[in-house]
C-alpha cells in the first residue's frame, strides 16, 4: 500500500502527525467588505484634471462600444486552495512537545486574451505547495525544505496521482498574539500565488503582448511590491515598474472607510453614493513601508444599478494602476485616459452569471471566465485531501 503524504512527512521531519481533523480555510466565493488599512488621501490627486464631483461615463461608453475597438485584451487570475491537513508534534531541547498546523494548498494562474471578441486561453500555471513550521527543520539547515520536496515527490502514492509538490514553504513558529499559525501558512501559499502571477505579466511584457492598445486586467488589488533586490538594483527596479504599466487591478472588495472627502474626513458614503456608470475623481495610495516609492492611482466605478443589487457598494468596482513614468508621477494619468479605461471597465460588465456567483454584481465578465477555468483545473477537495 502506498504512504500517504503525512506518514512520509513523519518519517523524513521525525515529526508525529496527529491525523487531525482536514478542513478548508477559504471563503473566497462570498462578497464581502476588506478592512484592510489603505491610506487613500482624497486631497493628493492622482489625475491631470482636478476634478471635484464625481466624472459620468455612459456617454464615454457608448463612443468606446460603437468603435468597435476595446484595449482591455488580457485578464489574469490568480487562485488558491487552502486546507489544514494536519496538526505534527515535535521534540524541542529538553524533551517538550510543541504542535502546529499543516498547512497545503493548490495554486492555479490563468491568463486569457480576447482576439475577435473570443476569449482564448493564453497562459496557465499551476502548483501544489505544503506549509510547515521552521522547527521541523530542527538543524536549520539551508535548502532543507527544497530538498524534502524533492524527496516527498519520490514516493508512490504521488506519482500514482502525478502529481508533484513544487515546493515546501516555512512559516515562522516565533510567536506573535496577533497571528495564528494557520493564517501564517495560509499567507506563505498567498505570497507564492502572488509570486506567480507577478511572473506571468513579466512573461507577457518579455514576449511585447501589453502596450497602449492592449491594457491587463489583474483580477483584484495590484499588492505587488519589489522585492529587496529589485530595489538595490536600479535596473531591476525600473523593469519591475514597467512591467505594469499597461495593467490594471479591478477589486470587487475594497474598505470604505479608507476613502476620504475633500477635508480629509473618512467618507465612505462618497462611494456608496456614487450614481451608476460614473466614476470618482482618482487618489493616490502609497505605502512607504510596503511599495517604497511606488505610488499607485486608485478610483471607483459603479457598474450596476444599486435598484438591483443587495447592498450599496455591490456594483462596485475599486480601480488600480502603477504611477510608472515621471509625468505620471508628478501631474497623475491623464483623465482622458482615466475615463477611457473607465468606460471600458462598464463595457465588460455584461453577461452576468446570476445565481451562480453570490460577488456577480461585482464581476467583469471576462474576469469571472478566467477565474472559472482556473478553478475548474483544481483537483477536488476529497481527492486532494486524500493524499495526506
């Protein structure tokens, strides 16, 4: 009989698995509000034109449809499975036993392009990952983790699924009161799907796939920050920034409470009110400690009708795009730009997929197609759980 995962762990960590109770730690699939701190000053535009009100866009749309032209060709999603597999205890110095969690998931990035109002599959990716605790490399040695991966994938029981684990992921076991160690593996395999995606937009700039006439739409927030070598390296750094400049990152869950009003006063009704097919003016977000000089435009659109959606901020959408050049930095994108982007957004809002999505109202059609031919690629829960 084959070993399953865990009995291989057990046996190359010199770990005890438990044979805990398997559960899933998504709920990606309901709307929802993030409360994550942004820090969108509405004061520091992000535009050339200095608008106050908010900016309609229907007529905009209609011009950008009958033209039968649409710059919006690409759309990439990123998505990840994530399940606790299984609490393992190990022996520290002086004979006590600590346990943490097991954490493993699958990673699917897909990238579709449009060519003839078709939409084709373009780039997909996929990966299985395990996340486990830094004391079950109890020598510390370096490459350990790699290297049990390697040693993992060599066991029966995955060649008969062929299936490969990529790689081993450590979460750090120093304690932090604000932080389970579930959310700690859980963030690993949300940092690699990250990765991941950040090296398919670099693949398509490489291969001259994005440029004014062919913007990328990353489905969700534009989180890719440079990494420490990117930043010693001006070289490096400057192709990181200019691999988004022809990308777009469309949210359907954004936090309210971080949009202020022209006095500096957190105003989340400036978005709930927002008419439908209009736009707001566009802010700027920075995070020195995050991004370090990158600076990104930030604005919102209403793409439905709130008659016919359950709350007011269904409908939607928060906008993001890198500040690449010094232009754009100094005076913001251009808002003829803006409201062409814009309006290309609204367009790309129909068909929807009642019923079958509880986030439709916020859904960009080709987006929600992306996402569900990543998804579809996914191994079951039952078959992926029976591994371990």
């Amino acid at each position: 009989m084959s070993k399953r995962v865990m009995s291989v762990l057990e046996e190359m960590t010199g770990g005890k698995s438990y044979r805990a109770h398997k559960y899933g730690l998504d709920n990606n699939d309901r709307p929802s509000i993030d409360y994550t701190e942004d820090n969108i000053i509405w004061q520091e535009t992000a535009e050339t034109t200095r608008h106050r009100n908010y900016v309609p866009l229907w007529d905009e749309s209609k011009k950008v449809l009958s033209s039968g032209t649409n710059i919006l060709t690409f759309f990439l999603d990123g998505s990840r499975r994530v399940f606790k597999v299984d609490d393992m205890g190990f022996v520290l110095p002086g004979g006590r036993n600590v346990i943490y969690p097991v954490i493993a998931g699958q990673i699917g990035i897909g990238c579709t392009r449009r060519e003839n109002r078709v939409l084709k599959l373009e780039k997909f990716h996929q990966e299985f990952v395990i996340s486990m605790p830094d004391i079950a490399n109890a020598d510390g040695k370096a490459g350990y983790f790699p290297a049990l991966a390697q040693k993992l994938n060599s066991c029966q029981s995955l060649k008969n699924a062929n299936i490969e684990f990529s790689t081993i992921l450590e979460y750090k076991t120093a304690k932090n009161p604000d932080t389970k160690y579930e959310d700690k593996g859980t963030a690993l395999v949300q940092e690699r799907m990250s990765i991941r995606e950040r090296e398919m937009v670099a693949e398509l700039v490489r291969e001259g796939k994005l440029d004014q006439d062919n913007y990328l739409i990353k489905d969700g927030s534009l989180e890719y920050r440079p990494t420490k070598d990117d930043r010693a390296d001006q070289r490096k750094y400057q192709q990181f920034r200019n691999n988004y400049s022809f990308v777009l990152g469309v949210s359907k869950n954004f936090n309210p409470e971080v949009c202020k009003d022209v006095n500096g006063k957190s105003n989340p009704g400036y978005v709930a009110d927002l008419p439908l097919y209009h736009r707001t003016p566009v802010a700027c977000f920075k995070n020195q400690e995050l991004f370090g000089d990158v600076k990104f435009a930030v604005w919102y659109i209403r793409i439905r009708d709130t008659s016919k959606t359950r709350t007011a901020f269904d409908g939607v959408v928060k906008v993001e795009k890198m500040l690449i050049t010094h232009e754009e930095n100094e005076y913001g994108i251009d808002s003829e730009l803006v409201d062409l982007l814009s309006a290309s957004i609204i367009n790309e809002r129909n068909p929807v997929c009642y019923g079958s999505d509880l986030r439709w109202a916020n859904h960009l059609y080709p987006v929600y197609l992306t996402e569900t031919y990543v998804k579809s690629r996914y191994l079951s829960a039952d078959s992926f759980l029976h591994l371990f």
